[in-house]
C-alpha cells in the first residue's frame, strides 16, 4: 500500500510495515535523469580558495617524500594546490606543506617541488577575484572612476 503526497519529481510514500518492516516514511528520487552531479569541493593550502578538485593539483605524502599525484588517487595524506606558481611558491618556501602533510620536507623535495612551479603558468585567467577585491572593483565603477 503506497500513497504519495507529492508531484512527480519527488514522491514522498507512506509504505506500510509489512512492505519493509519500519513503517517510516521514505523518500525516492524518481527522476533520474537531469539530475546535477556533485562536483567535489577541495581548498588550495597557499591562498585558501575552494575550487572544483579537478582544477587543483594533489600533493600526496609517500614513504620517498612529497610527490605530486597527477591522478589524485595515489594513497596518502594529500594537499591540493591550484596550478599557478604564486601559490606552489608560497607554499614551497613556507611550512604550510609541512602542516598540510603533517610531515618535514627535505631540500631534495624543495627542490623538486619549485622545479615542477616553475612548469607552471604565473597566474590563471579563470580564477574569480579575491571578495574584497570586486567589492573594490564594484566601488571605482559606481564612483565612475573604472
């Protein structure tokens, strides 16, 4: 015995005990299709911006050291940074990595680590501004002075 209280798009169905033994109300998705698939959500440790996992570069700790994971399936300990020199740099040259990682990075890994952000572009285009900037940004253009 099912009755159903909403429209098509989600049904909410009474289902008696005998059908699962609770008698809780459950909720179905009946509409699978269009539906939007979650994208997973990973925070750069250099400049604290949330941006979609595949647009950040994973930084795994191993039993050699540091390395940079291109797959982001490698097992361990991982930190994300976005693909920009600025920040492997500040990253690099400070303890954040080591924080992140809960670990000590040794020259060598320095060293391999700024080798590899130096293959990377100086600043990405896409990123949206910091929010004090636009707030800055939306200022200059009331005043008239943008």
């Amino acid at each position: 015995m099912t009755e159903c209280l909403l429209p098509e798009v989600m049904y909410f169905c009474l289902v008696s005990i005998g059908d699962f033994g609770k008698g809780y109300g459950i909720l179905m998705n009946q509409q699978r299709k269009g539906r939007v698939k979650h994208v997973p959500q990973r925070t750069c440790i250099a400049c604290r911006q949330v941006a979609g996992k595949r647009a950040l570069i994973r930084l795994v700790r191993t039993e050699h050291g540091v390395v940079v994971d291109p797959t982001g399936k490698q097992a361990g300990r991982g930190a994300y940074l976005h693909p920009e020199r600025a920040c492997w740099e500040v990253v690099v040259k400070g303890n954040r990595l080591e924080q992140a990682l809960r670990t000590k990075l040794s020259a060598d890994n320095r060293q391999e680590l700024l080798a590899f952000a130096q293959t990377l572009p100086e600043a990405e285009a896409f990123r949206t501004p910091a929010p004090e900037q636009d707030d800055q940004e939306r200022a200059a253009f009331a005043d008239g002075s943008a």
